[in-house]
C-alpha cells in the first residue's frame, strides 16, 4: 500500500518529535497602564478581541471586518504613520482560515503594533490603501502568494508570478518544487499544450544534468570530446583532471595499525 | 496591438498602438540601468512621463517558500541570496529575528564582530551605490573609484569568511570564527583609505560637479508624507527629513553604546540623498574605529551558551559525550524554537530589513515573511515618476538603491 501523504500541508515536516515534548511560547506580556500601548488600546476600544505585547510589540487582533477602521484609527489618533508590512499565515488545512497581519510603525514614539485578523476562506478583506499607499505592492504580492482577494485595490494582480499563473505559491498546499502546471508551465507557454507528450518530462528542465550526455561535459574528470559517443566505461578519463580529484583507494591512504 | 505567433516576432520593447500621442516603452527587464531585472513600463508623452508601472518578479526564487521547508539553520546561507549586495546584514536580520524568537542574545565578542561586520557591509553597499549611480547618471571614473575602494572591503570580507559575496558570516546565536590576525590591523587601514578616498575622490569629484548637480538637484522629489505612506526606509527616508535610523531608535547589536549621528537631509532630492550616503560611510567608519578597542577588551566566547537551540563548540563536541549528542540533534533535526510570533526590524544599508517569522514549535517556520526595503521603494517609482523626464528615470532608478535579490525575493 502507499504511504499515506497529508495533501492539505505538503510542506516539510519534522521527522521525529517526541511525544512527551510540550511546545513552550513565547512570553506574552500584558498592556501596562499608563504606557503608549495602552493609549493605543483604548483608543480602538470595543473592536479589540484580544491584545498583549509580544517581544515589544503590541498584538492587536480584530475582526476582518473592521480592518479598515481599525488602521484608520491607529493612522489618525495614535500616530502609527507607516505600514511596514502586510501579509498572510495560511492556516488552511486546520481551521479554514488565513491569519492576516499589519506590521506599523510608530515615527515618533519608534513603536510598533501588530494588527491580526482571522479571515475565512473565500471571504475577501478591504484595502488600506487609502490609508497607506505601501499597501499597494504588499497586498498585490498577497493576493498572488495567497489568493485573497482584497477588496478596493485600484490594482489586483498577481506581481511577483506571471499573470497567467495557476495557483497560489505560499499556500500550505503548494508544493515546494512546484505542482504539475508549473513544470510544465515553459513547454505549454511556448510550444503549446500538445507538445507535452512530444518533449516529455525527461526533457522538460533544461538544467537538468544527464550522465550519459556527451555534449555537456558534465561527468568531471571523464570528459570525452563533443559529440562523441558515450560507451560508458569511465577508466578513460582525462589526466589533468585526475590531479583535481581525491583519489580514496586503499594503497594512497595510510591506515594504522591500532590506535593511538 | 502587436499578434505575436511563432512566425512574426513580437516587438518587446516598442508598442506601436498609439492613443493620444503617448508611447509606451519598456524599460528593462535587461536594461543595464534597471539595476536588476526592473520592468518598467513608462508611458511617455514626448519626453515625459505620464505613467509609470514597475513590473517585478522577474528574479522570484521563492525564499519565503523555501523557509518554510528548511530548518533555521538550513536557511541562514539562503538569506544571502536577498541584497547580493551587502549578504552580512540579512544574514544578520535573520539571525537576530530567530535569536528573538528563541530568547537568547550573542556574547560579547560576537556582538563587536557582527557590529563591524554590519558596517563593513554598509560601506560596500553605499560604495556601490555611488558607484552605480554615477556611473548610471554618466560619470565613469566614479566607479572605478569606488569598486577600488569596495575591493579592499570584499578583501577584508574574504579574509574574514572566505566569500566575497555571499558571505553568511553570521550564525544564529553569535558567529561562526574569530577575526583573523592582522585583521584589525587592515581594518583600520582601510577606514582611514574610505575616510580620505570619500573627501578627496567621491566628494571632490561629485558635491560640487556642475553637471552631477544639474542631473540630481530638484530629481526624484519625495515629500515627508508620501514617504512614510509608500514605506520608504532608510536612507530614502532620512532624506526626506525624517531622523528614523533603527540604529538609534530601537537599538540593536552595541549600537546604544557607540557614538554615531544620523545624517538628515530636508532636500528630499536625490541631491539630498547622495550627500546622506556620503555622510553615512564616514558615520560607518567612526563606528568600526570604536569597534576596534572594544573587540580586544571582549572575552573570546563566540556562541552563545544555550544547549536546547545552538551547538556547543567544537571543542566540547569533540571532547563531551552529551554536547555531541545535542549537537546531532540540532544538525538531524533542527532546532524547535518556542511557539509564537516575531518581527525584528533592523537597518539594512537600503533601509528596514524585518524578518516576521510565525513559529509553531516545529524545526521548520510555519510562516517566515521578509520585509525588504526595496520592495517598497520598487513601488514608489510609479508615484515619483509620473511628470519627470526619461532622462531622469535613470537618476531616479539608481538613486532609490533598489536590490533585485530582495524585491523579487
């Protein structure tokens, strides 16, 4: 029978984990009273769900639906000025969900809060780009890796992959060396779909190394001239690359009779 | 509009479809100013711009995916791969946002090196940057200049790790070697050469140059606010007129302990900006000729001691049974930091490098996202472009440092 292979998370796993290793977190802090934070808190009132500062920035999570009043109010009442960076944590396969969050910087104060929401999947979530032009590529480079779809973007398509990509690559189900559309994404886009069976998946990566190939040079050290044939006997290497080689054989290495 | 089939070529870089008199030209991706594999579509009207469009990914590698499917360690060299141009500081980003993470903080020793280290890899990026951009801007001899002065500290770099330029001189948790003999020595020389070289060759040849200063003064104008709204860092920042260098305000590494100004410059040209660059590698320099005497009164630990996430020295793995035991953990399985969050910016040559890493107490990071300043400063071109000259898109291009490695990622 063949093994059983997850497909919801294709990444790579640890082999071994102890079952007796309990995962420690990361220290989460709660908001002082009276400190920067805790204006920022307050300032955004009833849409909290949940906040505390983890490794000196603030956590904020909210609802999706609120993200834009949400950063709004952190633009305009408490002076975060820049959206450093915005993204996406897939958490597809174990609760149908993206987590998606808004890294902002605080100039003055040199402050930085973190805005978190869970958005399901298939919903779409509203662009900040009004508020923070920076958003424009950060959400357009979302929308590629992830697929969500961002509502009001004067601009949603795919930045980083071709336009006529299929599938989304940071997702959890995307495989690192790419799906099938992907390995043949040159040969369809060039030669046409029909021309797959013609080439072949053997051919289809052109730097792929083929030992039996003789115009390539690629066997170090039992080179033979172009275009020659290829027997498959390798005594007759080349001299001069011999020298470039480690010869492991039993008389040029000392062995001792016992130890030391 | 061009049909392109097998049997007529497509004309890439003109359209010939015109609508009210604009044209539209691709500038890159293999233009030798685009720094990089920059796609960038203008629509000109006569000379001018009326739109700008950067198209990027042309160098997408996927590193983000690839952090998902090595362990901490695995990653670091790959990180190298983000700004070729100075490879230490992401090295380092990385290292310090897992360090966070796992809540342990490099000795002594290893502070002062990766310090000077940060800031050797600050002057060769500024020299490179100066050089390119003179040398996109017109000025030939500048970057011959400045690469002679950039070899002595790829030099220094090679004599320290052993690459020129992926150097992945740093490890999670401190550095892998100590200096070198004579290192110091050599160092020292060459702060004094960029002290001198950036006086009397950079600055002599550029500050007052009629035609440099016709081709930046009054280029490329950034207000305040478009750049905090459009995320620039950095040195585009601070010439903007905004004292936002990450070294000063959030502290990293020793830099609350060493004595450094942050230039500013209100000119919010790329004029301004260039100047900043200048006053920048002599701030570098100040900084490594205090690092001197502090790395000899440092204790010679490297790594730091925490035996659950960072090999013992070698000393100890070959001499302590439990050490080596640990130590084939950490090589088989990698380490397991704790569950959680964390982005720890710090301040690359180009601007905020943060590294977001999303843990689940597995070997390999659940989510590892890179913020690049040049990604963000790719975005900018299709505000400041619109209105100038195409002659000034070179300018404008050279003068926001955009690193491909790091935009496409």
């Amino acid at each position: 029978m063949r093994k059983y292979v997850p497909k919801d998370n294709v990444q790579a796993k640890a082999y071994y984990t102890d079952r007796f290793h309990v995962v420690p977190r990361v220290p989460r802090e709660k908001v002082e009273e009276g400190s920067h934070f805790a204006e920022v808190v307050k300032a955004i009132g009833t849409d909290l769900k949940e906040s505390y500062i983890e490794i000196s920035t603030l956590v904020l999570h909210i609802n999706p639906e609120d993200n834009f009043k949400v950063i709004k109010t952190l633009k305009e009442r408490c002076g975060y000025t820049q959206c450093s960076e915005q993204s996406a944590v897939d958490y597809l396969a174990k609760e149908n969900e993206f987590e998606l969050f808004w890294q902002l910087l605080n100039v003055k104060e040199a402050k930085r809060v973190r805005v978190v929401c869970r958005l399901e999947k298939g919903l779409a979530i509203e662009s900040i780009e009004p508020l923070f032009k920076s958003a424009n590529f950060a959400e357009r480079e979302m929308f590629d890796m992830f697929g969500i779809k961002v509502n009001n973007h004067p601009f949603l398509k795919r930045i980083l992959m071709p336009d006529d990509w299929e599938g989304h690559p940071l997702l959890k189900t995307y495989p690192l060396f790419g799906d099938e559309f992907a390995s043949w994404y040159e040969v369809d886009k060039i030669f046409g779909k029909e021309y797959r069976d013609i080439i072949g998946p053997e051919n289809r990566d052109p730097a792929k190394i083929d030992i039996e190939d003789t115009k390539r040079f690629s066997r170090v050290g039992y080179e033979v001239p172009f275009g020659a044939e290829y027997n498959g006997e390798e005594e007759q290497g080349i001299e001069y690359s011999e020298t470039a080689l480690v010869n492991y054989n039993k008389k040029a290495s000392k062995t001792l009779d016992e130890r030391r | 509009m061009q049909v392109a089939n097998k049997l007529s070529p497509f004309f890439e870089n003109l359209n010939f479809e015109r609508d009210d008199n604009t044209m539209v030209i691709n500038f890159g991706p293999q233009h030798p100013s685009a720094h990089g594999q920059l796609r960038l579509v203008l629509e000109l009207d006569g000379e001018q711009v009326v739109k700008a469009y950067p198209d990027i990914g042309y160098l997408h590698r996927g590193i983000e995916k690839m952090a998902e499917n090595m362990t901490y360690n695995e990653f670091l060299p790959t990180t190298d791969r983000l700004d070729y141009i100075a490879s230490t500081s992401n090295n380092y980003a990385y290292a310090l946002a897992v360090e966070k993470l796992i809540g342990i903080e490099a000795p002594r020793r290893a502070q002062v090196i990766r310090t000077m280290l940060l800031e050797l890899n600050r002057v060769i990026s500024h020299l490179f940057f100066i050089a390119t951009h003179a040398l996109d801007v017109g000025a030939m001899s500048v970057f011959l200049y400045a690469f002679r002065e950039r070899e002595f500290a790829m030099d220094l770099m090679e004599d320290y790790c052993g690459a020129r330029l992926t150097h992945s001189a740093v490890r999670i948790g401190g550095v892998p070697l100590d200096l070198p003999a004579g290192w110091l020595e050599n160092l020292a020389t060459f702060c004094d050469k960029v002290d001198y070289e950036v006086e009397h060759t950079y600055e002599a040849l550029l500050t007052e140059n009629r035609i440099w200063k016709m081709r930046l003064e009054d280029v490329g104008v950034i207000s305040a606010e478009d750049a905090l709204n459009w995320g620039c860092t950095g040195p585009m920042l601070r010439g903007s007129g905004i004292p936002y260098d990450i070294r000063k305000e959030e502290p990293y590494e020793l830099y609350s302990e060493l004595d450094f100004d942050v230039p500013v410059s209100d000119r919010c040209d790329s004029y301004g900006r260039y100047k900043l660059y200048m006053e920048e590698m002599r701030q570098s320099t100040r900084i490594l000729k205090q690092l001197i005497p502090m790395y000899k009164e440092s204790e010679p630990q490297l790594m730091a001691h925490a035996p659950q996430y960072i090999s013992a020295p070698k000393e100890e793995i070959m001499t302590q049974n439990y050490a080596l035991m640990q130590h084939f953990v950490l090589v088989t399985q990698g380490m397991r930091p704790p569950r959680g969050e964390v982005y720890v910016p710090t301040e690359s040559p180009k601007g905020e490098l943060g590294f977001y890493i999303k843990s689940e107490g597995e070997p390999y990071a659940y989510r590892l996202k890179c913020r690049a300043p040049s990604f963000f400063h790719t975005g900018l071109l299709q505000e400041i472009l619109v209105g100038t000259y195409i002659a000034d898109v070179v300018t404008i291009i050279g003068s926001t440092n955009i690193v491909f490695g790091e935009v496409d990622r």
